[in-house]
C-alpha cells in the first residue's frame, strides 16, 4: 500500500513483514503518555475491494481517542489491492497486529488487560473471524492455539457475518471452505465483551441481529445499539455533518468507562 496521508502525526511501525509488503501500524499517541495505557485499534472497512478503504478512514476516532488518554492505532492489512488477495490472509494480519502490540506493550506504554479491537464492515468480519476461527495463522513464531491475539474487548460496526454470502459474492475459489469461514454457520462462546452499532437501515441489520442473539444464547456478552433508519457507513466522519460520527465515538467512550478501560 501506498504511503497514507493522515491529518494528524502518527508514528508508523511496522508488525508484520509478507514478501515485499510491510504491514504498519499508524499510532496516535496521547499528549501525555504514560504506562499501562488502553489501546484501541482500528481496522477498516471496504477493505475487499480491488481500490479498497484505508486505515485513514478512523483518523479521526483515533484523534479522539488518543485525546482520551489512549494509545490509538490505525491498522494496515493486506486487502483487496493486494495480487492473490483472500480474506484469510487479514483474519492473520488481525492477529499478528494484536499480538505485536501484546508483545511490545512496554514500549508503547500499553497496559495487556485493556486492548480493545475496533473493526468497520469487512474489518468487522475480520476481526470476529480472528477470535473465531483458531486454526488461521501464518505467524509460526506462534502457537495456533495461543490465546494472546484474542483483545480484551472489542466493538464492531456493521459487519457481514454470512461467511459463504461473502465468498459467493467476492472470493468464489473459497466456496468449498465458507462454511469454515463464517461466522453466523460457527456459533460459539468465544467473543469478548462486545459493543455492536448498527443503523436499522443497514442492509446487514437483520443478519446482524440475528448473529447477535444466537452468540448471546450460548453466553457471548453483547451490547447493541442501534441508529434508527441509518445506512452502512452512516458514522464516518463527513457525514451527516458528523452528528453520527458524535454519537458513536461517545457511545463507545461510554462503554469502554462501563467496561473500566478508561
């Protein structure tokens, strides 16, 4: 990927190398840093396009967020402008980034017990799919079965959760493996606590309702809030004259206090 342009100063560090492609992390530290900081790291949506959404898209969230005392970080995985793209290799990138950030804690400031993931859309599916299934890794300095890429909490807008919908549609030479690689047909208590935003307008609404209610009857905790009548994407900064890009950001700030991160 090409070098981001952001609008704030970010410190750019690289967590993973594939091939020739370096996979960075874009961190907006606070102006008062500290040990044992929450972070939050953000994954993007639109992401499975061939001119696929960057990590610019949370600029703004991380700003804040940084504002709010925590490490805040933008994150770069192999997408759909990537030669031979699968959404396989993200579900990876997802966890190595967890994990650098797990391993270099010290350095960064970041307290382990309060990292939470934020994922958009296809960066919502990536990062379910990287708790769920824990068979995916290309990390061999890792066991497959470890624990430490899995957040301490995590919010999602919006994602697709019909695994074998998202292969028909975008990536067909997975099919016979969809099953394998959707959330909605593996239900199971594996989640974090979970904050899930969805506008009632958003055409994965219904299917997000429903992933939500059978992962809460086998015990995952999940918070939904909803936004009447709003569309996919309806929180990102420059819409709506931000009023929903507001109300999200504050209604994540008020469960991560619920949830004691800050």
């Amino acid at each position: 990927m090409k070098n981001l342009k952001f609008d704030f100063s970010v410190i750019e560090k690289t967590y993973k190398e594939i091939e020739e492609r370096k996979l960075k992390l874009y961190i907006f530290q606070p102006e008062r840093p500290r040990k044992d900081m929450p972070a939050i790291l953000f994954f993007n949506g639109g992401s499975f396009k061939r001119e696929p959404k960057t990590p610019v898209q949370f600029q703004h969230q991380a700003d804040y967020f940084s504002s709010m005392g925590l490490v805040a970080i933008c994150v770069d995985y192999r997408n759909g402008s990537d030669e031979g793209f699968a959404p396989t290799q993200a579900i990876c990138d997802v966890k190595s980034a967890v994990r650098y950030v797990r391993r270099n804690s010290a350095d960064l400031g970041i307290d382990v017990n309060k990292i939470v993931v934020c994922g958009s859309s296809a960066g919502g599916y990536i990062t379910i799919s990287s708790i769920m299934f824990e068979d995916l890794n290309d990390d061999y300095k890792y066991d497959s079965q470890s624990k430490d890429h899995i957040p301490n909490f995590l919010i999602i807008f919006a994602a697709g959760m019909d695994g074998v919908d998202i292969m028909k549609r975008r990536y067909p030479q997975l099919l016979n493996n969809a099953m394998g690689l959707s959330p909605i047909h593996n239900i199971k208590k594996c989640l974090p606590p979970t904050l899930w935003l969805c506008g009632t307008g958003d055409d994965l609404y219904e299917q997000n309702k429903k992933f939500i209610k059978q992962m809460r009857q086998v015990g995952n905790d999940i918070t939904l809030k909803t936004f009447e009548r709003m569309e996919h994407g309806f929180f990102n900064y420059g819409r709506y004259q931000n009023k929903y890009f507001h109300l999200t950001k504050l209604e994540i700030e008020k469960y991560l206090q619920l949830m004691k991160v800050i």
